[in-house]
C-alpha cells in the first residue's frame, strides 16, 4: 500500500507516461515549474 501524501509537503517524485506514451518524472521538473496534475478517473 503506498504512503499516504501529507498537506503543504513536497509532492514524492513518480514517473508516468504523457499523452504521446513518453515516460515524464516529476523531478524533471522540481524547481523549475508550477505542476497541475490532473488524474481523470475513468477516462479514456
């Protein structure tokens, strides 16, 4: 079972595919630029 993410923390890092099928790591991105994450459920 995956830990629990806590209010006003940083997000863990994670790696998941983009809508081309490219692999995509939040650290990529760490400091450089506001992330909005958007998890569709159901949604294909």
């Amino acid at each position: 079972m995956s830990k629990r993410v806590e209010l006003n923390q940083p997000a863990p890092d994670f790696t998941l595919a983009d809508f081309k099928g490219s692999e995509v790591s939040l650290s990529n991105f760490r400091g450089k630029k506001n992330i909005l994450l958007v998890f569709n459920r159901g949604f294909f």
